[in-house]
C-alpha cells in the first residue's frame, strides 16, 4: 500500500487521528479532513486513490459528498463509516455508489483490511490498461480496464457497482443470476438482507442504458428468479 493516497474525512478528531496513525504505519500518504465542504473541494482538485468517509458531517455529509462524486463520474473507491445502529445509512450509502462500509464501533484491523482490498482493486485495474481487450454486445462497447461504456459509441457514466453489474451480466448471457448470487459476486460477502440495493441498481443501470439506446432491453426480468442478460445479443472479444 505504499505510495497510495487516503483522505480520511470523520469529524471526530480522535477517530481521524486513529485511521491516519495507521495508514501512515502502512506507508500510506493521508490527509485528515473535519468538515465535509471543504473535503469534497479536495476531492475535486487532487488525486486520490481511496476516501474514508463518515456519513454523518457537519456542513456537506458524506452521503452527498458520495452521490456528488457518481453524479461527476468520478469512481474513486468510497469506504464508507457508518453507526452500527443506522441500516438505512448503509442501504443509502450503497445505493448511491459507495463501495463497502463498515459499522462503528470498528476494529481498526478491519478497516485497514478493507482499505488494502479496495486498493488491490485499484492496482488491478491499472494493470489490465496494456494489451487488454475490450467487449461488444449490442450496441454496447465496454473497456474493462479503463471501466468505460459506450453506447452508439457515445460515454455513458456508470457507478463502480453498475459497471461490475453489467460485465458480470455481459460475460454470462442468458444465465439467471439470483439477488443473493449479484450481491455475492459484485458486492461481495457479508451483505446479506440487502437484496433490494440489487434492485436499485439494476433500476439504474437499465435506464441508463434505455436512454442511450431504447431498442433494446439489455437487463431482462426472469419473474420470481432474478435477472438475466438478454441472450439474443453475440457478445464480441474487439482488440
């Protein structure tokens, strides 16, 4: 993990002063912000590779420092601080595009090893830049590497969720994937009860995709089962 940058934005000071004692150790350059506004303006104006963000701020809270950062596109990786008690803060904090979380009162050991995944993650992705393939299905052209859409060859933005919900359905067409199975292979294990976060995401991921392509129906309803990729359509390997 050295060499990586962590902004930690919690407006408890010795919360802060924890996570960035222990990102340090790590090798780890952080910054500690308090006040939600002018964490976002930071956000905006430098490279980061990973935020910890507490939902509850003073001035901008991190569920609209989240949503803000999807609505620009921008898919820095969101660990998300949460109170153990407030489940439709995680319900939120997911469905607007977070990518994990964890309940305080936590176990620092934990959280690092969630900060350590999310980077994995990172690097991975900027490895599969050289030499990588990209995929067309449809009217769809998707770079799994750089994770960028287009339809007609035209962008469209997609949450870090939407894009892993969508390649994991393009690789599989015609395979019934259950709630669980989705919340399994994109969100990962230990988010079980949250099968209508799936729902919300696959509402937006489909109407993303009708408004830049309506003569299609990609994302397919399998009633009473889960949903499918649209089988009818040949998936192409494009160097």
């Amino acid at each position: 993990m050295e060499g990586k940058r962590v902004l930690v934005v919690e407006d408890e000071p010795d919360i802060g002063q924890l996570l960035i004692m222990h990102l340090k150790d790590r090798g780890i350059d952080c910054q500690h912000f308090q006040d939600g506004r002018q964490a976002l303006i930071e956000l905006r104006r430098s490279h980061w590779d990973l935020v910890i963000l507490d939902l509850r701020l003073n001035g901008v809270d991190g569920l609209e420092i989240c949503r803000t950062l999807r609505q620009e596109g921008n898919a820095l990786p969101v660990l998300m601080l949460t109170a153990k008690s407030s489940e439709l803060d995680r319900v939120l904090g997911l469905e607007i595009g977070a990518d994990d979380y964890v309940t305080k009162p936590f176990s620092v050991v934990e959280v690092m090893a969630r900060v350590h995944a999310l980077l994995r993650r990172v690097d991975l992705d900027r490895q599969k830049s050289n030499g990588c393939v990209a995929l067309r299905v449809g009217n769809i052209w998707i770079d799994e590497a750089r994770r960028r859409v287009e339809v007609h060859s035209k962008a469209i933005e997609l949450t870090p969720k939407e894009f892993d919900l969508l390649l994991c359905f393009v690789c599989a067409p015609g395979q019934v994937f259950r709630r669980v199975q989705l919340l399994d292979q994109v969100w990962g294990f230990g988010y079980e009860g949250y099968e209508h976060t799936v729902n919300s995401h696959i509402n937006r991921l489909r109407t993303k995709l009708a408004q830049a392509d309506d003569s299609v129906e990609y994302v397919i309803t399998v009633w009473g089962v889960g949903y499918k990729f649209n089988d009818n359509l040949s998936l192409e390997h494009v160097a």
